[in-house]
C-alpha cells in the first residue's frame, strides 16, 4: 500500500534520537552558539589543568596586578597570581558541583512531582504547601545557614544546592504531569490495574520528561549563578582555590585599576549561563516544547 | 441564470515539506456558490474541506499558501487582497460559523454585548437601532425571551443556545454568503436537529448563500441544495444533493453512502477497506484508486479528470462512472449480526445509584456518600453472557457514568453490580483483585488519547499481556503477533508508535489491548465516534467478529443511534441517570414506546433527503434530573399532569418484553406507533 511509504520510520535506537536533538539543536543559530560556548566550557573544564601556563596558587608578590602582556595573558591579580590561569580553572569547580547538584534537584523534584500529580487528594494537598513554605523561604539565606553549620565542603553544597533547586521542578513536573493523567492511557492502565510505581515509569515518565530535562537544564543554570554568588559571599569555596564568584569578590575593590582581574571571570562566568541558557531553549524547542508561553515557577 | 457570488477557480492550497517538496492539501478546486443555495460539502477528515471553506473567505491557515488559482468574491481574489480590505468583506459580506461556538464566544463578556460588537463592525446603525436589532437576531435564531439571554455569559447557555448565538452573530452583518464549518457536530442529537431546522428557515428566509462543511452525511442532505464530495484535496463528486445521495456516481460516494449504518436497518454496513492516502504521498493515477471496486488499469496511471455529465448536472472525476449510473442505486446490504446468547446472567446490575457529590468531612470521616439526588439512579440491568447491550442517551445522560462504574474508576453510591452471579464488583479499584480487573475492559473513544504517545504497538499491547499473564520474551510476542492479526494489523506494526499511524488502525490497537487481557466484558465508550464514517464500518465489522470469535458481553456506549442499530442486542435508554426503556433493539427501534425514545429516534438525520427529522420536544437542556417524580417530565410532550411530576413512572412491560418506565398506560403507548 502506497501509505506504508510515508511511515516508513521505525522505532530509533536511544543513540540516533539524542544525535538527531543534538543537530536539531544546532541548526538554529541561537543552539549553535549556546552548544558551541557550553561545549568550551566543558571541554576547557577537562583540559584546564594540563595547558594552565602557571601554579594557580603561586603567589608572587613581585608581580602584584601586573596588566595584560605576552606573558601574563589576562594579567596578575592583588596577590601576583596568574589571572589567565585561575580563570581557566575557576570554571572547574563551579560546573561540576552545579551538574550533580542539578541532577539531584531533577531526580527528586521530578519524582515528587510526578508522585504528587499522580495520586493528588490530600497527599498531594500536604506536600504542596509544605513546597510552598519551602519556596517562601529565601533560597539564599538558608543557603547561608547549611554552609555555615556543616561547611563548604562539596558533600555539602552538592545536595543542599540540589535541595533548593528541586522545589521549583516539583512544581513543573506535577503540572507537566495533571496534563497528561487525564488522558485515556493512564485511565486505561489505572483499570488494568498497574501499580502506581509502573504508572509513574511506564505512562507518566516518558510523557514528561521532556518539560522536566528541559526545566532541569534552565535550573542548571541558575544554579551556576547562585553558587558564585555564594562564593562571591564568602560561602561557596574557599580560597585558594580558583572561582569565578570568588576572583570577582576579591578584586571587584581593584576594578578601576585593575580591571582586567575582574573581566576575565566576568566573562567566564556570563558566557558559561548564556550558554547555557541558549541550549537550554534550544532544547526545548528541539523536542517541540514551546517555553515561551510557560511561565517559570 | 442566478447570479455567481463565489467563484473558485483552479484553486490550489499547499505547504512545503522539510525536503523543500510541495505538498498540496487542495488540488485545483474549481466551483461556484449561486446566490441563495446552500452546498455542502462533504468529506472524511483531511479531505481539504476545510481548507477550502476558509480559502472562501480570504484566509489560509498558518503554514500554508496558495499555490495556484482564486478565490472570486464580487469579482475582486479574496486571496490577494489585503488585511484591511477582507477586513470589510469579512462578518459584512462572508460570515463564518464556526464548529464549537463555546469556544468561539468571549467568555468574559455578556452575549448581547458581544453581538452589539458585531453590529458596530458590520452596521451603520445608531445605538437605539442596534439594541432593537439584538433582540431581533435573537428572535430570528429562536431563542426565548431574548432580553434576559442578552444580559447571560456564554456559559450560562447550552450548546445549542451557545451555537444559535453565533448564528445571530453571524447574521448581524447580513452577509451574502454564510460560511458554516462542522456547526453541529459538538451536539445533541435532539439539538442538532432543531439548529439544522433553523439553518434551513434562516436559508429561506434570508436568502443568504450558505456553504456547509461536515463529515456527516446526514446533516448535508437535510441542508444542502448541492453536494461536493471531496477526497484527498479533490473535488471528486459535485451536483444536486438528491441525485448524489440518491444515486452517486462515484465509487467513493457510493461507497460512503454504503458504510453509513442506516436506523431502518439493522446490521452491520460494509466497510470501505483502507484509508485516505496522505497529502503528499499521491504521485500518479486516481486517488481513490486503492479503495475503488470498479477500478481497471487505466485509473492506476491515469488521474480522472472532473467531467461534467449534462444530463445530471453532475461533476464527477472517474473514469468508469458509466458502470456505476446503471447499478449505483443504493442497494445497501449489511452482514447480519450473529448472537450465540447464553442464558446465563454474566452481569447483574441492581439499584444501582451514582454520585459526583462533594463528600463533606463527616461523610468523608464516615465513608459514605449523602446525595438525595444522585447524578444516575434506580439502574438495573441484566446482561446475558455474549450479548451487545446498548446505553444511549444526550450527554449528560450518566451513560459512560456507568461504564466508569462497572470498571471500577468510580465508585458507587448504593446498589449492586455482581459478575457471574456470585462475585460482588460494587467496590472500586483499590478494592478488586487482579483476576476482577482482568475480565472487563474499556476501549475508549479516542484511540490519540487511550493510546500512550511514547510507547511503541508492541509495548501498548505487551502491558495486559505482561500484568495479567505474566508473558515474557518470546511467548510475548508471540502473542502480541497474534492479536494483531486479530485486528488485522501486519507484524510491521509492532515496532511503530501511535502517531505513524492512521485513526481506524489506532482504534485496532486499542481493541488488541482490550483483548489481550482475555476479557469476559468490554466496554466501549464511543468507541467510533472519532472515526470517519468509512473506517467507522471496518471497526464496527471487526468487534461483531471479535465478539463472535470469543464469545465476549459488549457493553456499548454511543450517542449515534445508527450505530447502536447496527450492533447492538439490546438497547437501553437513558435520560439524566434514569432509565426509560430497556428492549431488544428490533423493537426499541421500530417501535419506540418512551416519549424519550421517541424524541431521540425521531431527530436522527439520515443520509437521505427525503426523511425528515420529526421534532417532537423543545431542544431544552436540564441541569440536574429532578427531584422527584419523572425523570423527562421537564421536556415531555405527553405529560400527564401531577402525577408524572410526583410519582415516579413503574416499569411496564410490553409482549416482546421491552421494559418502559412511563406513566401513559401501555395501550396508549402503543396506539400511536400504528398512526
């Protein structure tokens, strides 16, 4: 029959439909570069260590803010220490504490969610306001009180950055999933009998996974931004290791003599979210989801 | 000669695919609208017809554009014109009424307001004018007391009220040509009847030019002075309405015409194998070419042209259409459904009574449900194992209420229902074992919702298999092999998802899910109301055969009353949660006893011009069924006074032992089924 031809595609292999977003993605300027300035950043994360000119904690009182030169790229910061240097390997720690720590928040607020949407009534009733109390509360104080009682070390901001993310993917991934537990299917499934967990994995799951990912992805980057502000306070990690929230706190009283100590993480730092940020909407309308018309919660 | 007042001229409409192809959704459309005729036009869904009604008036939906050809409207191509231009043309000339006026209504913003809106657009009149004017369109649309309806919001009205709005809206710029897409599609039987009624009066007594979309048959031969079939973005039949319903001389028509189930026949009607072809996919010879019966070698490389037959008035795009003006009289034959009904009760449901009342927290603390008026009451009904019974009834009527019930997605609030005599299914869900799940099962109405998006044919019927068996590896697809092969699907389809697929094969999966389970009770909840009429017949065909092969109790839930004609056993009737008659089909059809029943056979359109709907009741819609007494005592022409208002009706039963819930004495019932 001549309409078999049109239906020719046949069930793909995980592989193909992730390379087949990845070029979706790519193909619109705006993804392009989101991907390309993300893929950097991740690739100079990896290498930083092996091409960084310079000890990044070397101090060296002789070269106190030198400027920029053939030598010292991006110049030396208040202490003689290579900015070149701390700015490659300022990225490192940063990206992956808010990696895991957005995998987290994905991992649990999706579940909650998802869970919440499922079985509503009161369940859903009590852990919905106790979420709202939870987001009434600012995020960044209770950031502070966490990192001051148990420390800054990454077991710490790990779970406790994934904590305060995941709330509003909570949110997301109840509503993402009201829109689809009306539908006939879950019904259906519901009548057959499956057990909620089987509902959740095999019907709610791969229906909202998508608005999921890509809110997961938004959170990421604001996650990014709220871990240097944390270091820009003084809370996130401690020196000497290189970061970008912590090189702008520490030279941000030096900006009109040295600005060049302060650009360079700026623009690390700016240019990791709006990458970021590009592939997240670029994403998200790989896989036909439209954020524009959706209010972030 | 009447005058033209549109003209379509090798119209064209298409969008470019991904590969940077053409494809075309109309394919060179030429017609004319004469002053004060109503054409219908009719097609299955993605025939273009809509397409085409929209291009009437100027506009070409987002992501298409005009290949070729116009649109004359007073000789000016609407489809060139500009905004601002149409803008004049648009509600003054051409008015559009569109499929759902709830939706089309501003929800915020009073009906007489939102008509005045339109007069200020379209009228010269002076405020004094207007606000006579209002009340005027509303009259002319047959709506009581138009004052008050003007002071209502949308929502405060039916649907039938609601659609009668957009009539008057659309009349308010006394357009020369009205556009009507699908306008009744969304409602009521009894409805639907009386807004056609009204088109028709509004046709006369305007004179205005209407052009009629729908899918359905029925509704376009109660309107329409012509008829154009489309097919696959084609005009494939086009002339006088009575000759094409009558006589078509086209296969697709007369094939059409041959998969419509028909009230005065009980049966299944033959089905049209196949399905449409895609935009796009159509490279050479007739597009109906895989479906045609009267198709040779010529139509496989040769695309018909549209010929005008002078002695009929007729278009027709075929080449053998000769062969058919001989035979093509509807002869309609139906396969006789075959019963093996067992006297043994498979399912018993006694008083049962249904509730969708708010429990209050004593209730709650309680576990009862305190609802003197419930939304369905007083059900009882005894199914016999391998019968089709049917439940019918408007919306509202509690019909997929019960079905919900007997699943067990809702609970009960009092009453009965026991399986197979001794085990009780009265309880919900939580509460049944897995083997109670197992022996019923639902397929819904719409297969694009029942059936997961993301999950694979395969998958989709794997999960009965997998929960109630157990099946694993190879046995499974085995299995899943052999249930598509059941609802004639090939093995190819085990590996695509729902969307690569056409409505018809998708409802086929949904069927092979239901099966996989090996169920004793299935209930179908419209199952074919989103369905077009040709692939409605295949899937109608292939439960008759299911239902012979396994011996399965079909509990059948549809407001199309052809339908259940066409497969059902027995029928029962429902208004507002209540029964009103319970009856073999045969009898419940040829002699309809309840007033209800009455009502409800009397509006059903068929596809034939020459039978009219009888418009016995007023179109009213109730809210909530009544306190006491009567359940149809609000609409029923025939009430009897006091006591139908009081009393509730004792059933009464007839020689051929239907069940009818009146207070009129059967004798009386009976005497006007002879005049």
């Amino acid at each position: 029959m001549k309409l078999d031809n049109i239906y020719q595609e046949e069930k793909k292999s995980n592989f193909a439909k992730v390379s087949e977003i990845i070029i979706t993605m790519a193909s619109r300027p705006s993804g392009f570069i989101g991907l390309s300035i993300l893929i950097f950043h991740v690739i100079l994360a990896f290498i930083s260590p092996y091409i960084a000119p310079y000890d990044f904690k070397a101090i060296n009182p002789t070269l106190m803010l030198q400027a920029p030169s053939a030598e010292y790229w991006f110049g030396t910061d208040d202490l003689g220490r290579d900015v070149f240097t701390r700015t490659i390997l300022g990225g490192r720690t940063a990206l992956t504490i808010t990696f895991f720590g957005s995998l987290i928040a994905l991992l649990w607020g999706g579940l909650l969610g998802i869970f919440c949407g499922l079985v509503g009534g009161k369940t859903d009733d009590i852990v919905m306001r106790i979420v709202d109390a939870f987001l009434s509360i600012p995020w960044i104080l209770a950031m502070l009180l966490i990192v001051s009682l148990l420390g800054t070390s990454t077991e710490v901001l790990i779970p406790a950055l994934g904590f305060f993310y995941g709330k509003g993917i909570v949110r997301v991934a109840r509503a993402a999933t009201h829109d689809v537990i009306a539908k006939d299917f879950i019904i259906s499934a519901r009548a057959r009998g499956h057990s909620n967990i089987s509902i959740i994995w095999h019907e709610i799951i791969p229906n909202v996974r998508d608005a999921i990912l890509v809110e997961g992805a938004m959170r990421w980057s604001w996650m990014l931004l709220g871990f240097s502000s944390l270091s820009f306070l003084g809370f996130g990690v401690s020196p000497p290791t290189p970061d970008w929230g912590l090189m702008i706190s520490n030279a941000r009283g030096l900006m009109s003599f040295a600005y060049w100590s302060v650009i360079a993480p700026i623009v690390g730092l700016s240019s990791l979210i709006i990458g970021i940020n590009l592939t997240a909407d670029a994403f998200a309308k790989a896989l036909g989801i439209d954020r524009s018309t959706k209010a972030p919660v | 000669m009447t005058e033209i007042i549109q003209k379509v001229k090798n119209l064209s409409i298409g969008f470019k695919s991904k590969k940077g192809e053409e494809i075309l959704i109309l394919r060179n459309i030429s017609t004319n609208i004469k002053k004060g005729e109503t054409v219908g036009i009719v097609g299955e869904s993605g025939s273009g017809k809509s397409t085409l009604a929209l291009a009437m008036m100027g506009y070409v939906k987002h992501g298409l554009y005009t290949i070729g050809g116009e649109c004359e409207f007073n000789s000016s191509n609407l489809l060139k014109m500009k905004n601002r231009d149409l803008e004049k043309i648009r509600g003054r000339k051409i008015a559009m009424i569109p499929q759902n006026a709830g939706q089309a209504l501003t929800p915020n913003l009073k009906i007489g307001y939102q008509i005045d809106e339109a007069l200020q657009l379209h009228s010269d009149l002076k405020e004094e004018e207007r606000e006579q004017k209002i009340s005027e369109l509303l009259n002319k649309v047959r709506l009581p007391s138009p004052e008050t309806i003007a002071l209502r919001y949308p929502h405060e009205l039916s649907g039938g009220q609601q659609q009668r709005v957009a009539v008057a809206m659309a009349l308010a710029g006394t357009p020369d040509l009205l556009l009507l897409d699908e306008p009744t599609t969304g409602l009521d039987v009894t409805t639907q009847a009386h807004v056609l009624e009204l088109l028709n009066f509004i046709a006369k007594d305007t004179g205005t030019s209407m052009v009629y979309v729908s899918h359905d048959l029925g509704a376009i031969a109660q309107v329409s002075d012509r008829i154009i079939v489309m097919y696959s973005g084609e005009i494939v039949l086009e002339g006088p309405s009575r000759d094409i319903l009558k006589k078509p001389i086209h296969p697709y028509t007369y094939g059409l015409l041959k998969s419509i189930p028909k009230l005065s026949l009980a049966g299944l009607p033959q089905s049209m194998p196949g399905s449409q072809p895609q935009p796009g996919t159509m490279h050479r010879g007739c597009s109906f070419f895989d479906r045609c019966d009267f198709s040779d070698e010529k139509c496989k490389s040769n695309s018909p042209q549209l010929e005008y037959l002078e002695e009929l008035n007729t278009s027709v795009r075929c080449f053998n259409h000769k062969s058919l003006i001989n035979d093509s009289k509807v002869n309609q034959t139906v396969n006789k459904i075959k019963t093996s009904l067992k006297d043994k009760e498979i399912l018993n449901i006694s008083e049962v009574s249904i509730s969708y009342a708010k429990q209050n927290l004593l209730d709650q603390v309680l576990n009862r449900i305190s609802d003197d008026n419930p939304t369905v009451k007083d059900i009882n009904i005894n199914i016999k194992k391998g019968e089709t019974i049917a439940l019918v009834g408007e919306s509202g009527s509690g019909k997929s209420t019960i079905l919900k019930s007997i699943a067990g997605l809702l609970r009960t609030k009092g009453g009965v229902i026991k399986f197979d005599q001794k085990r009780n299914l009265s309880s919900d869900l939580k509460e049944r074992d897995p083997n109670d799940l197992r022996i019923i099962q639902l397929i819904f109405q719409n297969p694009d919702e029942s059936l997961n998006p993301n999950h694979t044919v395969e998958e989709i019927i794997a999960q009965p298999l997998k929960l109630y068996f157990g099946l694993k590896g190879e046995e499974l697809k085995k299995n899943i092999k052999e249930l598509l092969q059941k609802v004639r699907l090939g093995e190819f389809y085990m590996s695509r998802y729902p969307r690569q697929l056409s409505g018809g094969e998708k409802q086929r999966v949904a069927v092979a899910r239901a099966f996989a389970a090996k169920p004793d009770i299935i209930l179908c909840d419209e199952v074919t109301s989103a369905l077009d009429v040709s692939v409605q017949a295949a899937v109608l065909n292939l439960l008759q055969q299911l239902k012979e092969d396994f011996g399965t109790t079909y509990i059948f839930v549809s407001h199309d009353l052809a339908v259940v004609r066409a497969i059902s056993d027995r029928v029962a009737v429902l208004y507002q949660g209540r029964l009103c008659e319970v009856g073999p089909s045969k009898d419940v059809y040829q002699f309809p006893s309840h007033p209800y029943t009455e009502v409800l056979l009397g509006a059903v359109l068929e596809p034939d011009p020459d039978i009219k709907p009888k418009l016995v009741a007023e179109d009213i819609v109730e809210e909530k069924p009544p306190q006491k007494g009567c359940s149809f005592q609000g609409r029923c022409s025939r009430i009897l006074g006091d006591i139908c208002k009081n009393e509730i009706p004792p059933w009464q039963i007839t020689n051929s032992g239907n069940s009818i819930r009146c207070h009129i004495p059967l004798k009386e019932l009976q005497k006007d089924q002879i005049n």
